[in-house]
C-alpha cells in the first residue's frame, strides 16, 4: 500500500463528508469543496474518518492513491481551519489598496495594477503587507503567486512583492569602469 495513501484522513467536528460515486463532497464552516475521484479510487467513511483505497497495485493506481488522499486531506482542512498566504511588498512608493472586490497596486510602473480577487478569496491588507485566505489550497497558492509575478522581486535591489519568510541573495552589480 502507498504509505501516504493508507493513512486515514481525521474528520473534525462540524465537518461534513458524502461520497457519491466519483466525487466526494465536503462541507464545513469555511465553505464547501467538491473533489472528483480518478478511476480506480474509491472513499469511504466510517466513524469520523475518511478512508481512500484502490483497485489494483499497478504503478499508476499507486501514485494516484496517495494523490486522491491528499486533495481530501487539504479539502477537510480547508473546510475547517483554512490556508493563508503572506505576502510583503518591498521597495519605496510601492502600496497595496482595498477598494470593493479589487486590490489596487502601485509598484512602480507607469500605472496602477487592478488585481480583482477572485471568488472564494479573501485579500487583507495592512501597510506592506497582504494576507491570502481561502478553503481551496491550490486557488490560495495561485492568486499569491498571481500577485507575487507582478513585481517579482528584484536580486539587485531587493525591491518588488515576496512571500513571507522568503529569502533571496543578494547580487553584486557591475564592478564599475577602471
């Protein structure tokens, strides 16, 4: 068995789950995630846990079976406790601002980036600053680095947008004319 997939998934309380044939359905406080099983896997659940298994041992069942169990695993999570993204904006002049349904960057180009926020996201800002959240883990991760790639940040001058904890080295520039 794959050892990730083996692993039974804990479901928590005030966490729904149903399975209908290929597609399991959860539900929590957060919102509510529907994820599609590939052919050959199957869930079920009994007590309060979500148990994944396959049909046969070939090399691709394998690799999907640990696959299915940790989409399932980010979706119950997701549903119940949430992921977030942080993100800090380097560099002077550069500002974030919440106005409605979008997000206006200055960062110094010639204009102003408007970054609407998708469905199911919720952007904050505060100064330099920008905290992600959503249920889905994979749309969080998508709009961060949607909004990282509008001004990745820069090697020579450390200006520009970067997650949290990220670190970047430090590039000499041209030693100069002699």
């Amino acid at each position: 068995m794959s050892r990730i997939g083996k692993l039974p998934i804990q479901i928590e309380s005030g966490v729904k789950v149903t399975v209908s044939g290929a597609e399991v359905s959860i539900q929590g406080p957060k919102g509510t995630l529907a994820q599609a099983l590939p052919r050959g896997i199957t869930a079920e659940v009994e007590a309060q846990e979500l148990r994944v298994s396959r049909l046969d041992d070939s090399k691709s069942q394998k690799a999907l079976h640990g696959l299915s169990r940790s989409l399932l695993a980010n979706a119950v999570h997701g549903v119940s406790k949430g992921f977030t993204k942080q993100l800090e904006i380097h560099g002077v002049g550069c500002t974030a601002q919440l106005t409605g349904k979008n997000v206006t960057f200055k960062l110094g180009y010639s204009h102003p980036i408007v970054y609407p926020v998708p469905e199911g996201i919720e952007i904050k800002v505060e100064r330099n600053l920008l905290t992600v959240r959503g249920c889905d883990r994979q749309r969080v991760g998508q709009v961060a680095a949607e909004i990282r790639d509008l001004r990745r940040p820069d090697v020579y001058k450390q200006k520009g947008i970067r997650y949290v904890g990220e670190r970047l080295r430090k590039k000499a520039g041209k030693a100069g004319v002699k």
